[in-house]
C-alpha cells in the first residue's frame, strides 16, 4: 500500500502493509494513494523515503526513480543517476550517470546541473574538465541552487577551473549560508574560525555554527561543542559543550562520539560515568574514528568502564593502527615490545614504531631512537639514534630532550659537549622530567655545586625517579649540604627502592 500526506507541500510518501494514522513530517492525515495517479514526482518523493530509511529495499527504491524517469520527472531522472554514481540500490554505472545528469539539465534540474558539475570536476564517467565544471556550477549559483553556490565557492577558493579568489569564495559562501543552506551555514563559521577570506571573529563563527547546527548540521554542533569547551566566541561552559556534542552523537556523527565519550571519562560537563565513555567510544570506533579506537583500546586495557581485555585493547590499537592513528601504532609497537597481549616480537615493534614516528608520534620517534641508541630490535646506530631523539625533541618531547643530553654527557653518537648536555637537561627539567633533573643534579655534585645538585635531587624525588632518593639519602647520610639524619636517608632508600631502585636496595641491606 502506498500512502501520502493530505498536505501536497509536505511532499511525504511512503509505503507498507497498514495506513498510519498520521504524517511523521507535519503531523496530519494520511491518505492510500492510487499509483496509476501518481506522477513522477509522486515516484520520486516515495523513492526518497527509501532512500532515507536505513532498512528498506534499495531495489525498490531505484525502480520508484526509473517510474518517475519513464513519467518525466527531472527529479527522479537526476536521483536515477545518484544511484548509478553510487551504486546504490543498482550496480555502479558513472557512465550511465553522467548521461542521465545531462538529461535531467535539459529537463531543468539545478541539482543535476551540479551533478554534472562534480563529473566535469573529478572525471566521473567523462574525461575531467575543471573549466566546464566552473560554468556549470556558476549556471546553478545564477539561477539560485544554494549547493552551486557552495561547490563555486569551493572552485573559487581551490582555483578549480577558475582563477582562485578568496573573496569571491566568501561572497558565495555567504549566498548559500542566507539561504539558511546547512552546508553553506557551517562554511561561512568556519570562514570565521580560521579568517579564512575574512577577518577572524570568533563571535560570527558561533553565530553561524549555531545556525547551522540548529538546522540539524551534525558538523556544526561539534564545532559549537568545541566553541564552548574551549571559550572562544562564548563563556567557557563544559556543560553546554557536552549538550552540543551530544546532539552531534546522536545524530551520528563520529567526532561527537568521541569527544562526548570523553566528556564521560573525565566528568567535563557531566558526572563521570565510564560505561557511558567506553558505549560512544565504541559508536565512534565502528563508524572509523581514530581517536574513538585510541581511547576504547585504553579502556580495554586499562579495565575501565568495560572488563580489563589485552587482546580487545590490541585488537582496536590494530584496527586504528592500519587506519592510520599514530598513537595506536605507537601503542602496538610498545605491546610487541613489551610483549604486553601478544607475544614479544622485536621486529614488528620497530616496524610499527617507526611507522609511527614517521606519521609524527613524538613518543614513538623517543622509543626508536632508543632501540638505535642501545641496539634493542635493530643493529646499533647512533647516526639514526640522534636523528629520531633531535626529530622528538623539536616537538618538545621531555624524555627525548633528556636522551639527547645524555648522548652529549657521554659523547655517544655526538662529540662530548657538558654544556650541551645540561641545556637539553635543563629544557627536559621545565617540561617535568624527573631523570633530566637527576642528570643535572649528578653533574652538578660532580662539579663540586652541592647545594644546586641537592636542589636538582629534591625535584628529581618528587616526580618519583629512583636514583634521586638514592642521591638524596647519600646527602642525609653523610650530611652533605643537610644535617647528617640516619633516619632521613633510610626514609629515603625505602622510598627509592619501592620505585624499584637497585642502589637503594643494596644501601639497606648493609
């Protein structure tokens, strides 16, 4: 039974076994349509239905638009080739797309006009022609297409078959954004957010996020989200952040599951809840969000939220690894190095490690240049070492800081340089490294600079290195720069070596 709205301009049509009481769009009355009345439009509105319903017959879907072709509607001779293009409901034909585009254009479609245009621009069942793709989608912005007015704007502002002009790029957005066009509505803050053709404004950009989220822009209601969490164009306010990025999960969009998975781990705008964070991690991973990967992988191996898993956790650092997450590569390396889930293999550590730190993983480049540096997986080469520790570095990564300062103290893979050696230490220092501290501390007493090696030592223990309980129980011991107490130093060997410090062990053993 076919059905439709009693409402022509609501343009709902549908079909099933039983009549519904009322339209789901407007809310009146349905009414069992005749199908040897109905036009080709009639066929095409049902069409779309389809279309739009995750489990209905897409075969079904496809023959409503091949009735509105047979009818004569451009409509349905423009969505025939959608599905074409797509291969949707029907095998792939770009050729047969292209050739219903141009017949839907004769018919009058301003969508198929800019169908046409997309073929030109990328080659899709014609040879590429970006200057006729240009035309085209100046023939749809002329005659009012609000998406001819966003696919100009994008030629302008690329330079595709038109010379580029970020202005005029602007100007088109904007066209399109006031025609409450989603699409264009979203642009134009994004214009906004980046100054992009205009002077930055970041309360224009939320202006139009928020119009454009309003219409239902899933896009746009993390941007807002973002604009919230982070107070720019707005008062900062964890709890609104968290209502937009919700409205974005749930309508499906992937970095809003992400982020609201993590307003859920840490309790930004919500009460924590991590069954809640490992659910939208989980909804974010299966729609190919890297970061939804990270994160669920660390909830699986960490047990939080969900049942402590090492092969779930491997499993999704994989899954993101070979879709290109840094991090979960970084992360599988560090498994096949540590044997932490899988079994120790040194060989896809580095494999993994450097395919990380060629993707620009800071921790990664560190760890690789670590294995060249002690010959841990691969054949020692301190040339490669220094290479990865100063490529680590330049993004400010503390550990790689304080490996450098070491190869310089000790003269290994660069020629001995003390002064060297304690800036890196000290730049490590600043951004919280504990063992750079210690080294500075160690070179300092060995030059004779007790009080500003105790100092260094002090630091040292409070971010928990070791070695720096050991160094400072030798001062409380011995009563170098402090008052000789036995009972400080032997405080301070027990608390080195629960943090595993052999030379604290030994010390109270004696």
């Amino acid at each position: 039974m076919i059905y439709h709205c009693e409402d022509h301009t609501c343009n709902y049509w549908d079909e099933g076994e039983k009549l519904p009481e009322r339209c789901p769009q407007c809310g009146r009355k349905l009414l069992r349509a005749n199908e040897a009345d109905m036009t080709g439009d009639d066929w095409t509105a049902l069409g779309n239905t389809l279309w739009d319903a995750e489990a209905s017959d897409k075969k079904r879907m496809v023959d409503c638009f091949r009735k509105a072709a047979y009818l004569g509607s451009a409509w349905g001779v423009c969505n025939l080739g959608i599905c074409m293009e797509q291969g949707n409901g029907v095998e792939a034909d770009p050729v047969q797309a292209f050739w219903l585009y141009r017949q839907a254009v004769e018919m009058g479609s301003l969508n198929a006009v800019c169908c046409l245009g997309v073929c030109y621009q990328y080659g899709i069942g014609t040879a590429p022609d970006a200057k006729q793709a240009a035309e085209l989608y100046c023939k749809a912005a002329e005659y009012g297409s609000p998406r001819g007015q966003m696919l100009l704007a994008r030629a302008f502002h690329d330079g595709i078959g038109v010379e580029a002009d970020a202005a005029e790029a602007v100007y088109r957005v904007r066209a399109a954004a006031y025609q409450r066009y989603g699409e264009g509505m979203h642009r134009l803050g994004v214009c906004y957010e980046y100054g992009d053709g205009v002077e930055q404004n970041w309360e224009r950009a939320v202006h139009w996020f928020r119009e454009a989220a309003e219409s239902g822009v899933s896009v746009a209601m993390a941007e807002l989200g973002y604009c919230y969490e982070k107070g720019c164009g707005v008062e900062q306010s964890w709890e609104q952040a968290f209502s937009w990025y919700r409205r974005g999960a749930e309508c499906g969009y992937p970095v809003s599951m992400s982020n609201l998975g993590l307003c859920y781990q840490m309790g930004y705008g919500v009460e924590q809840n991590w069954q809640e964070a490992v659910k939208w991690y989980e909804q974010g991973a299966q729609c190919g969000n890297l970061q939804s990967m990270n994160n669920l992988a660390y909830c699986y191996e960490r047990g939080e939220g969900v049942e402590q898993n090492e092969e779930r956790a491997l499993y999704w650092y994989r899954r993101g690894a070979e879709a290109g997450s840094d991090y979960c590569m970084y992360c599988l390396g560090w498994n096949y190095s540590n044997g932490e889930g899988v079994e120790q293999n040194m060989t896809e550590a580095i494999r993994w490690y450097t395919a990380a730190a060629e993707g620009g993983n800071a921790d990664a480049m560190h760890d690789l240049g670590w294995h060249y540096d002690y010959g841990e997986g691969v054949e020692q080469d301190m040339k490669k070492a220094i290479c990865w520790y100063e490529r680590a570095a330049e993004q400010n990564h503390p550990a790689a800081m304080n490996s450098l300062g070491e190869c310089y103290a000790m003269g290994r893979g660069v020629p001995r340089d003390l002064e060297t050696a304690m800036e890196w230490y000290r730049r490590a220092a600043e951004l919280g490294e504990a063992m750079a501290d210690y080294n500075m501390g160690w070179h300092l007493e060995q030059a004779g600079k007790l009080s500003e090696a105790y100092a260094h030592y002090r630091k040292a223990a409070d971010g928990n290195d070791d070695s720096a309980w050991w160094a400072l129980g030798r001062f409380h011991e011995n009563g170098v720069v402090v008052a000789q107490d036995g009972k400080e130093a032997r405080s301070c060997y027990e608390t080195g070596e629960k943090l595993g410090s052999v030379k604290c062990k030994m010390r109270l053993a004696r």
